[in-house]
C-alpha cells in the first residue's frame, strides 16, 4: 500500500491558513528576558496565553484613552 500525502490533512497548512485568512498579526520588541518576566506573569494571574494577557491590555488601554473604564 502506498503512502499518497496528497490526500492527507494537513493541520499545520490549516491553521496557518485560517490564521492568516481571519487575523491580523502585529509584532512587537522588548528587552532581552521581559518576555520570560511576561510569560511568568500571564501564567501566576491565570491569564490563557501571553497573547491573552496583550490582548487585554491593549483593550483596556483604549477603554482607558476613550473613558471608558
């Protein structure tokens, strides 16, 4: 039996095109050991992921600057 790759799912391809096809992605830089200092904070305040915890934060900003909050 041969093995045809073809017709395999490929889940990596999947999500990167669903990534890709349904959001935006925006990178940024901190110093050297901020973002263990980050990840170490997300995971004590029981956030879900570093992208969670940006995500809130950047929200909360602009509530903040719109007088929202």
């Amino acid at each position: 039996m041969s093995d045809n790759n073809e017709n395999k799912f490929n889940k990596v391809k999947y999500d990167n095109d669903y990534i890709k096809n349904n959001y935006d992605q925006v990178r940024f830089t901190v110093k050297k050991g901020k973002k263990e200092e980050l990840k170490i904070h997300c995971s004590k305040f029981g956030y879900k992921s570093l992208n969670d915890f940006i995500n809130q934060a950047v929200n909360e900003k602009i509530a903040r600057d719109l007088g929202e909050i």
